[in-house]
C-alpha cells in the first residue's frame, strides 16, 4: 500500500488511469467512491442517490435510477435505453445480474429487495421485500408480489402474476407454498445485510498497486 503525500499522490494516478472516482474514507485514507461505470446515453443518464453504491466493473447506463440504500455489484449491466428501469430502496442487484427493458415495459425492483447473483430481469415488476434467487430469470410484463422467494433457477415467462407472499419454484416457475412470517422477515434481513456489506465496500475497497 501507500502512505504519506506521495502514497496519496501515486494511489489517485492510479486510480485515475482506472477511470475511478477517489473520496476520502474512515481514517482519512483514499478509497474508492464510485466507478466511473455510470454512463450517460443521448440526453438519458443514470440518478444514483448518494447512499446508492455502485461496484468498480458493473455498468449502468441511460435511463437508470438507483434509489437510498441500493446496490449494484459486481459484472453486473442494467441497461437503460428504453424504458426507466428502477432499483428501490435498500435493493441489492447481485454479481453476474442483467436488467433491461422494452418499449413500453419499465423494469422496477421495489424496496428492500434481493437480487441473486447471475439473475436476469426483463420488463418485470418486483414487488417490495421480494428475494429472487441464483441464476432466475424474469420476463417481460410479470408482475412479482410483495414478500415474495422465487427460488434459484427459476423461469418466469411473460404476462404471469405472482401473489404477494408466494414461494415460486420451477421452470416454468409455480407457486409451491405461502410463506410464513418468520420467512417473511428473513427476506428483510438479507436485503439488510447487503445494505451493510455495500457500506463495508464504499469504505474499505482498494486497488492493489503491486503484488
């Protein structure tokens, strides 16, 4: 690592050439804020809330917003350029993820909700304190309810609706269960979680200079 006035000076050259927006972090130290992954497109570009938190090799761009609390991690796209595509508050879009949309079909993950790694969502709505598993996918015009477990590898096709409190299990996908409220809540703590880990990540992820 680096230290003093030319550490500093050093870390923000290298920084930089990554295309990196540089802040200050616990201690006073460098750290890095924000990517410079969030890209405008024509006159469309992304609204990140500054508690919003973005990792270093996800991409997004156009019409985006990220509300309070969200994170996007990383390799993952949310491509903006139809309709706006939303991430609520405290939401997580896990490693691997692809959000898009179409012509007259907005893409919204309502609050508090987890996205798992590799998921792809496509026009879809995603009601509030909804977890959606690995590597699931979600398509245009499907409306998901609110607290709600879509479990891993699911396939939801177009112009399905999901009621609220529902497990969906299944390729195609099929409510199995209701959940309980004790599985309820457990949704809430893993979006809570992330919004954690996303915290830890703002302030304490660094480049390595050299091995």
């Amino acid at each position: 690592g680096f230290s003093g006035d030319r550490g500093d000076s050093q870390e923000k050259g290298m920084l930089r050439a990554a295309g990196s927006i540089l802040a200050r972090c616990s201690g006073g130290r460098l750290c890095l804020a924000r990517s410079m992954t969030l890209y405008k497109l024509g006159d469309e570009e992304p609204q990140v809330d500054k508690d919003a938190w973005v990792a270093p090799s996800a991409c997004v761009m156009g019409k985006v917003k990220l509300e309070k609390g969200s994170s996007v991690w990383f390799n993952t796209t949310i491509r903006g350029d139809n309709e706006l595509i939303t991430v609520g508050e405290n939401s997580n879009i896990q490693d691997g993820c692809v959000l898009h949309s179409d012509a007259g079909v907005p893409l919204t993950v309502g609050k508090n909700c987890t996205v798992g790694h590799m998921v792809m969502l496509h026009g879809c709505d995603i009601g509030d304190n909804t977890l959606v598993g690995i590597g699931s996918i979600i398509l245009n015009n499907t409306t998901i309810g609110r607290n709600c477990l879509i479990g891993a590898n699911t396939l939801i096709p177009e112009n399905k609706t999901i009621p609220d409190n529902s497990m969906v299990m299944g390729s195609p996908g099929k409510v199995v269960k209701t959940l309980e409220e004790g599985q309820i809540e457990a949704l809430g703590v893993a979006a809570q979680g992330y919004v954690n880990n996303s915290k830890r990540f703002r302030n304490d992820l660094r480049p390595i200079s050299k091995l």
